[in-house]
C-alpha cells in the first residue's frame, strides 16, 4: 500500500516561482540573490500557512547555488549548510548558546551557512540577550533566517537588526486557483464553488486550505468534489439560507424568517455563527450595489449573479439598518440568557425596517400639513 503524503507537503513550492500569492517578498529576495545584495539577517512575519517556512528554505537553497559550479556541469549538495531550529521548543538560552558555537565554524562545501529560526518569538529574553551580539556582527559567510507568526512579541534589538518581510494572508481568488491546480494534478473533479467555500474557511492560510481539501477528498468515494458535500463536512451554512432569509425580510414574511431560523438550528448550527454570518450577507450585498467595489466580492461566479440579483431589490436604507441591528445583535448574544429569542428579536427587527423607514419619510410630510 502506497503511502499517502498531505497536499501541503506533497505540493510544497520548493521555487520562488511556485509560491502562492507572496510576488512582492519572492521578486525582491530574487533581485537580492541575483545582485548579491543579501542582508545577512532577515524576519520573515505574518499569518499561519502562508509561506513563511518555505521561503526561509528557497532561499537558504538559492543562496548557496555556485555559478562556477553550475558553467562546470557539477551538481553540489548545499543541504549540510542549511541548519533550522524549532525555536518553539529550544528556546533557551543554551540552545542558543549551542547555535552560536556551530556559528563559528565555515562552510565546508559552498560560500554560505544559512541558519532557519522557526517561531522565533518563542525565545525566551535571556535566548534573545545571548544571541544579538551574534546577530549583529556575524561571520561574512553566516546569514539567519528568523520566521514568527507575531512579530510584536519579538525584542526591538532584534527587529532593527533584520530586514523584515512582511507576508500577507492569500487571497481566496488565489487559494481557489491553486486548489483547481492541485485538483487536476491529482486526477479530482472539483466544482468551483466548493473550492472557494475551501478558500473562505481557511482564512488566508494555503495550509489550512490544502488540509481542508484534503478531508474532503477523504470523504468522497468517486474523487468528486461537490458544493453540497463541501458545505455538510465543512459545517458551514449554505447560501441559499441567506438569500432565503433576506428575501422574507425584505418581504415582511416574519413568519417565513422564523421557521428558515428554526430549521438552521435544527440542522445543528449556532445562532452566533448565522447571525455573523447575515451580517456578511448584508455586507455582500452593500459590495454589489457599485461596480467600483464589485471585486471585494470573493465567491463563486455563480453565487456572485445571485447577489448582484438581490441586490438590485434590497435598498440601502433597509441594508444599512438590517446590518446594524445583526451587529448589536452579535455583541450582545454571548451574555443574552435567552439567545434563541435574542436572534429572533433581531430578525423582527429587520422585518419590520421597511415600514419604519415608510414612516419616517411620510413624519416630515405630516409636520407641513399642521
């Protein structure tokens, strides 16, 4: 039995090319190899599975790549100068201690020692003390690579003596092209509208997203990837819900709206996340109302003729006032004592926004009558 390897390893970019969604850090760390303008420390921050660790390595690789060896035709293993450390559980100040010996030591093979810290913001004060004296003055041929999810937590001594990258979250455009690659590569039909729920759930993190894509695959038997199965494995409430809802709030069904609640609850989701999860609903709809902001729209094509649809019948003023009410209605649904009635309250509430917005404009016409 063949052994199964994750996406996330399997489809690791192992060049600058390959990496997703990251061209602004990739192209400069490029012209800096091919200048030889390399910092010899740098910080690379930002979110989980983004790249951070992967570029620490294309770099290390890129660095150590001989011109005279390759207009020699000889291939050279640079993998004995790259040293990466877990920082997260060797984060004392004799780890360091050990680092900045190994430091002191040449090359054998290639020009450059590249040395990986991992979550660098694990190291412990007395770790940071005994390794900026190293930092600040190293050897010509030792360059450090230090990578943290939270840079705030790294000392200010340390930060002015990096050059910081700082990675972004990846798109969901981005994450569901890379998902559609993966899917081909692997011989998985795959709908696009399941991709980029994928892409939304997993927040900007590639990682996540190849994990995600992997238990989907996982569940399915004939190596399809569809928008219902998605949804039900995922737990995530599906669209039509919310264009249902809305159309009974801008209806004035209330009744209509209570029992599409009732049976969201009954499928076993949480008022908390439905109501969040109207509110962005809304939100999507105020984003179709002008091309302008048209492209702040992540979902599906498909999906995105839907709100355009919806949104040419919901009017702003019941928008803006229906957003309003779900936000209220989120800050205070953890402390309500009766957050079923708490989410209903909220959804009477909107019902009723296009006859009190009736009455306020009629208000001013009575005041000149008398």
């Amino acid at each position: 039995m063949e052994n199964f390897v994750v996406s996330a390893r399997k489809y690791r970019p192992n060049s600058f090319e390959s990496v997703v969604g990251q061209s602004h850090i990739t192209t400069t760390l490029q012209n800096a190899v091919k200048s030889n303008h390399l910092a010899q420390a740098f910080l690379f921050c930002g979110p989980r599975g983004v790249g951070k660790t992967t570029c620490a390595r294309i770099l290390a690789k890129l660095i150590n790549t001989s011109e005279d060896a390759a207009a020699k035709g000889k291939e050279q293993n640079f993998d004995y100068n790259i040293y990466e450390l877990d920082a997260a559980s060797n984060n004392s100040v004799d780890d360091i201690r050990s680092l900045v010996e190994q430091v002191r030591y040449p090359p054998q093979v290639g020009k450059y020692k590249v040395y990986i810290i991992d979550e660098v913001h694990m190291l412990s004060n007395a770790a940071f003390n005994a390794f900026l004296k190293t930092l600040e003055e190293p050897p010509p041929y030792a360059i450090f690579i230090l990578a943290t999810t939270e840079k705030h937590k790294v000392i200010p001594t340390i930060l002015s003596r990096c050059q910081i990258f700082d990675f972004n979250r990846i798109s969901v455009q981005d994450i569901a092209n890379h998902l559609a690659g993966v899917a081909e590569k692997e011989n998985i039909t795959a709908e696009s509208e399941a991709l980029y729920l994928i892409a939304q759930k997993a927040d900007g993190a590639l990682r996540d997203a190849l994990s995600l894509f992997d238990m989907i695959v996982t569940f399915s038997t004939d190596r399809h990837i569809d928008f219902k199965t998605t949804i039900r494995n995922l737990h995530i409430l599906d669209y039509d819900y919310y264009f249902k809802v809305t159309d009974a709030l801008l209806k004035e069904e209330v009744a209509a709206a209570l029992i599409i609640f009732d049976e969201i609850l009954k499928n076993g989701f949480d008022g908390h996340n439905f109501i969040v999860g109207l509110c962005e609903h809304f939100r999507n709809l105020l984003v179709c109302k002008d091309k302008v902001t048209l492209k702040l729209l992540e979902v599906a094509d498909n999906v995105k003729e839907k709100y355009q649809e919806q949104a040419q019948v919901a009017q702003n003023s019941f928008l803006m006032t229906a957003l309003n009410i779900g936000n209220n209605c989120d800050l205070h649904y953890k402390s309500s004592k009766n957050q079923r009635l708490h989410v209903e309250l909220a959804l009477m509430k909107m019902c009723h926004i296009n006859n009190a917005v009736k009455l306020a404009q009629m208000e001013p016409v009575k005041k000149k009558v008398m």
